[in-house]
C-alpha cells in the first residue's frame, strides 16, 4: 500500500499540518479515499512492511 496523490481541505493548499488532509491516493485503490476511510481500513488490516 502505497500513498501516491495527497488532497487538502478547502482553503489549506499550502498547509503542512497532516489535520488539513482531506482524501489519500493509494495505489491499488484506483481514486481518491477519505483520510478517516484509510484509517479505518488500516485499523482493521494493519500493513507490514519488511525490509
């Protein structure tokens, strides 16, 4: 699982703060999710990575 494209909330384009993001690109999921989609699917199938 990979994060390509990042969204923020209206009005925080050039904000830093990771609470201005609004939806995540990940590979594999082919369109823009939530931020609290994406928690919660890692919640429930936390991803390992090795190496």
């Amino acid at each position: 699982m990979k994060a390509i494209k990042i969204k923020v909330k209206p009005g925080c384009k050039d904000s830093k703060c990771t609470w201005e993001i609004d939806s995540i690109y990940i590979d594999g999921f082919y369109s823009y999710k939530k931020k609290e989609e994406v928690y919660d699917y890692l919640v429930k199938k936390p991803v390992f990575h090795s190496g």
